[in-house]
C-alpha cells in the first residue's frame, strides 16, 4: 500500500487526519539499541526524550512499553523545522543529567535533516558518532562501524559520547502486552520546551509532481528488443 | 564578508565529485551576492595538487589544509577549521550532502550557533535569506525553507548541481588547521574504500537494483554484468537482500538507505513495497522487470516487463551490448 500525504489547507503542513504516529524508523533503532545495552550490562537506566506536541507521549509510552524506565517530553506545538533551535532546547534538558550514552537517529521521517545529534553533541561538548551501523563496548570505549558511499570505517571513542544510529544495529522489538501494562505505570514528564528565536523557517509545502502511470511493455523475453528500442529512442538513455 | 566557504570532499587522496558540486552550489550564492567562491581541501600532504580542478569549476580560492591526520575522516578536526575560518568573515558555507558532508555540516552549523538547511534540491536567494527546497517526509513532501540566520549553513542534495566548467582564478593559500588534528577524540582504526573503480551509487547515471526475486546471491553476477554492459552504471539492493547477506548495507536503496535519483533504474525482482519506493520514486525513466504482473513496481514503471528475471536479464545484457557496440 503506497501512503499519500495530504496537505492541510495552509499549505504549510500536513494534513494529520487518519495519520498514525509512530517512533521513526532510526529512532526506533536507537531505543532498541539503549536497551539492548542496558540489557547486556544488567545495569543502568534508558530514559526517552522527545520535543513536541502532546501526540509525542503516544511514542514515548510505546518506547517504555519496548522497556525504556523513563520519559521526558518537552512540550511545544508548533511543528518547528530549526535544526538548532531542537537540538538547543534538547541540549538544555540534557546538560548535567550524567548520561554516558546519547543515542539518536540518523535522520527524522519529516524534517529529515541529519543534523539535531551532531548539533546536540556540540552544544555538550562532547564526541560525535554519525551514522553507525555497529556499536560494541570494551570497558568504556565504544567501537562502532559507520557506513559511508560504497565504504565503511571502523572508529573507536570513549565515553561519554553522542551517536546517531543508522539501519544495522537493531530492529526495535514489539511491545509485549506485560511491557504496555508496565508503561502505563512508568514517570512521564512534560514540561515546556525552551526554544530559541527560529531562523530556519517552512515557507511552503508541496507535493512532487506525480508520475504518470506505469505501463507494461510485454512478457518475458521476447519483450527485450522493444525494452532496448525504447530506452534508446524514447527515454534515450542507452 | 558576503564570501562562500565551500567544502571540497575527498577520499583516498583524490577529489569527490561531490567537492565540484559543492563549488557549483556555493557559486549560486556568490552570484546572487557578487562575491567570491573559497573551496576549503583537507588531507594528507599532497592533496593540494588538485587545487586546479577546483578552480576549474568555479573556486575564485582555494584554501588547502594538509596534515597527516587528516588522511582519514577527522570530522572534529575539519569542523574546527573550517568553523573558525568561518568566523573570518564568510556569509554561506556549502557542503554535498554525502555521508561525509552530513556529518560535519551540523557540528559546524553548531559551533557557529545557526541552524543548518540540508539536503537542498534548489536554492534561491533573496537578500540576507537563502529559500532551499528540501525533499521530507521520505521524499514525499516538498519543503521551502528559508533561511535567514548569519552565517547560512547549507548542504546539497548529490546530483542536483551538477558540476560544470566555470573556470576561476583558483588561487592557493596553505592554511594549518585549528587544534591539533591528531588529538580528535574519536579514532578511525580501519577504513574500507570500497573499490575506487567502481561507481558510486550518488554518482552512476544508471543504476540496476536487485531484489529477492533474484532467488539467491550468486544470481547477483547477473544484474552486475548488465551494470557491466551499460559501463556507467552502479548496483543497488532492496533491504530484504541486505538482510539476508546478500549484498552489503551500503548497496540499499530506500528509506533507511541510500536515496537516489538517476537517469535509469532498472528493478529485477522487486516488489517495490513503500520503503524501497522512498529512495528511488524521483528516478527520470524506471524499468521493472516482475514475474508477478500486480506488482506494486509496476505502478510507477515507465517499461514494465513481467516474467522471470534470471532468465530475462542475459538476454537484456546482450541486447545493451550490442545496443552500445552500434553506438
Ligand atoms: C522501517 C523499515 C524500513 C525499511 N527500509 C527499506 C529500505 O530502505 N529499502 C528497501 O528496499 N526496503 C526497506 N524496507 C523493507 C521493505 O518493506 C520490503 O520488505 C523490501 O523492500 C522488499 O524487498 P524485495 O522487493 O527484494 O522483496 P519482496 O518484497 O519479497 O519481493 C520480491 C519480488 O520478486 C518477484 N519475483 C520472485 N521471483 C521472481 C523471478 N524469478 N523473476 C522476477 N521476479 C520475481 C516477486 O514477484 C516479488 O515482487 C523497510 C522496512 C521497514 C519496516
Ligand atoms: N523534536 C525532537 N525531539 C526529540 N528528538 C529529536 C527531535 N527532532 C530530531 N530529534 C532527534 O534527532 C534525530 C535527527 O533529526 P533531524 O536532524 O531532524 O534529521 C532524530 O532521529 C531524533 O533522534
């Protein structure tokens, strides 16, 4: 099934009728990261933080029904797009809360910047990860692999450190009915965000231009020959 | 100080192509401003001699800044330096948004105290406030964006501005680096990379996926050889096949892996779920080719071709050579 957005009649965001909210997929591999560690570790505490409106406490109860102890939301309603503006209020929440590890996701689903872990790590002062694919600890350093085009590399850094998790590490466990009862018991805080001045604003949305339709050509191989006519006298590209 | 720092990427020792659209990027902006073009290159000593391509495509300067350490990645190191060049009197940084170009964009964006507008398609300038169309929401959703903080910190989609010649003065200046590069906290101990012969996924006009209709791995020889027989081709993979070990993470196309938008993408036994979709709906001419007929592939195929893809794809690879060898 292919999912269509719609846009609200603003034109300045996206119609939320019939949309279901969900962790994001990098998220999710970061929640099921912290509690795989914590898991190995038999020790420790994974607390879930996110910078939003109300619908956000859906995510982060789903994050303590996969098994996170705590939650933070810190609440804002508007939809901002500031990379530094998130990543400052996330940082300020953050600062002196003694964590060793700081996981995100290498992008977020809507904004899809790539840059509020990185921003966040700087703004504590401490090393950055991005994008890794692997993570194993010996003592208190953390090896990880990250993925770059067509290449890898393996780096190593000690803790305390931020990351921002890619597809590979983990895929984020279903809630079991016991975790869902256990979340509904665990500390949810929300408290309002503090934001700085935007300076990276959404003039407009829109929707790419659509494609036309697909068309099938033939069957087997005897549709090669009018594929490759096609390609060379059509699309041009051979 | 309405200049525009651009970073010229390398890997390996040589240039990216993503250094040439980085100063393509970064010359929209001089334009609009009538300033100039400064491309900033790190690596190991030597990697000056490619000064001149930049200059080539449009660096008005190039900054070079050579230290052993920087023979691998040193994002600390390179974000460092070229923050605090930045704090010299530039009014734009560019970057590609390549794995490299996402890392230190957001950590110099940081240190500079302004947010960072990524992953542009297009930029348009208007006085102080660049407007960048950015692809969100899996590529689903346009976004304009405007930018109005000093300095603007931008980074640009792979392949939307293509490098051409505009040769500029590209002069040379040697600067050190800021800090010690030697002493980033995070250590590369082993770097892949990857076959320098072999085209990058962000680069190859043409791009031929494989899914899990190819049945098993070693039937992966034959979506390389009709990559092999269009010669500017590169190999891509749905995640049911990276999962299953078939091919590594970096070949994936889609949500969770690499997006890409090439002249052709061929899809040999994909089924074209959503997430797959997400990396490669933006491609100009698509071809799948499916034994299942109501494929969900086929929706969006320009050239839909329904039948056995093993038993299809030597006779499309002859079918290109000897396409190529009549030119
Ligand atoms: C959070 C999340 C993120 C994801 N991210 C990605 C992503 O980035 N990229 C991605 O690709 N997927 C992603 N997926 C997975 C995605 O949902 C699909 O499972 C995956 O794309 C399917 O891969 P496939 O088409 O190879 O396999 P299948 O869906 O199994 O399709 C195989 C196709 O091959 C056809 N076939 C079988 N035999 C033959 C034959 N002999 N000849 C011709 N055709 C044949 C079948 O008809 C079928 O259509 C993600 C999923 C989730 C939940
Ligand atoms: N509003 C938010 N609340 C909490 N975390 C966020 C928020 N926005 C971004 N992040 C984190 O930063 C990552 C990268 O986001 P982005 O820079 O928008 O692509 C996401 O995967 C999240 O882990």
């Amino acid at each position: 099934m292919d999912v269509r957005f719609k846009l609200a009649p603003s034109g300045k965001a996206v119609d939320e009728a019939g949309l279901k909210f969900d962790i994001s997929d990098f998220d999710g591999y970061a929640v099921e990261a912290a509690l795989q560690i914590k898991e190995k570790l038999s020790t420790g505490e994974v607390a879930v933080i996110s910078l939003g409106p109300d619908v956000v406490q859906e995510t982060l109860r789903k994050a303590m029904s996969m098994g996170a102890d705590r939650a933070v939301q810190l609440k804002h309603d508007g939809a901002p797009v500031d990379s530094f503006a998130i990543a400052s209020a996330l940082a300020a929440e953050l600062q002196g809360g003694g964590y060793d590890l700081i996981l995100f996701g290498r992008m977020s689903i809507d904004t899809a910047h790539g840059a509020v872990g990185a921003m966040v790590a700087e703004l504590l002062g401490l090393p950055c990860i991005n994008a890794i694919s692997k993570l194993e600890f010996e003592g208190r350093t953390a090896k990880m692999r990250r993925e770059l085009e067509g290449a890898y590399e393996l780096v190593e850094c000690t803790l305390p450190a931020v990351v921002t998790i890619d597809e590979g590490i983990a895929r984020p466990r279903y809630p079991s009915l016991k975790g869902i009862m256990a979340a509904k018991k665990k500390p949810l805080e929300s408290k309002p965000a503090q934001l700085p001045e935007a300076r990276l604003t959404l003039g407009a949305l829109s929707l790419p231009p659509e494609r036309s339709a697909g068309r099938i050509i033939g069957e087997g191989i005897a549709a090669v020959p009018e594929l490759v006519r096609l390609l060379k006298e059509e699309a041009k590209v051979l | 100080m309405t200049n525009v720092l651009a970073f010229a990427e390398s890997r390996g020792g040589d240039l990216r192509r993503a250094a040439l659209e980085s100063v393509t990027a970064a010359r929209v902006i001089a334009d609009a401003r009538g300033a100039e073009v400064h491309a900033i290159l790190f690596g190991a000593p030597g990697i000056g001699a490619h000064a001149a391509k930049l200059g080539a495509h449009g660096a008005d300067k190039v900054l070079v800044v050579e230290h052993a350490a920087f023979a691998n990645n040193n994002p600390e190191a390179v974000a460092a330096t070229i923050a605090a060049r930045m704090g010299g009197g530039y009014g734009a940084f560019v970057c590609a948004a390549t794995a490299t170009g996402k890392d230190i964009a957001p950590r110099i964006a940081a240190k500079l105290k302004v947010p960072v507008a990524s992953d542009a398609t297009q930029l348009a300038v208007k006085g102080g406030t660049i407007t960048v169309t950015h692809p969100g929401y899996t590529g689903k959703i346009l976004l304009s964006l405007s930018l109005t903080a000093t300095p603007a910190v931008v980074s640009v989609r792979p392949g939307a501005f293509l490098p051409n010649t505009n040769a500029k003065a590209g002069a040379v200046e040697s600067i050190g680096p800021t800090g010690d590069p030697s002493a980033s906290r995070v250590k590369v101990t082993e770097t892949a990379t990857g076959n320098a012969a072999k085209l990058d996924l962000g680069d190859a006009p043409v791009i031929i996926s494989g899914g899990r209709g190819l049945k098993e791995a070693a039937n992966f020889k034959l979506v390389e050889d009709l990559a092999a027989a269009f010669g500017n081709a590169a190999v891509g993979a749905t995640r049911a096949v990276t999962d299953d070990g078939w091919r590594p993470h970096s070949d994936q196309i889609g949500q969770t892996g690499r997006l890409v938008s090439p002249n052709l993408y061929i899809a040999c036994g994909i089924s074209g779920a959503i997430q797959h979709l997400a990396g490669m709906r933006t491609s100009k001419t698509i071809v799948a080719i499916n034994k299942d007929k109501d494929a969900p592939i086929f929706k969006l195929a320009d050239y839909g071709v329904v039948g056995d893809v093993v038993e299809i794809l030597p006779v499309l690879t002859a079918a290109v050579k000897q396409a190529k060898a009549a030119g």
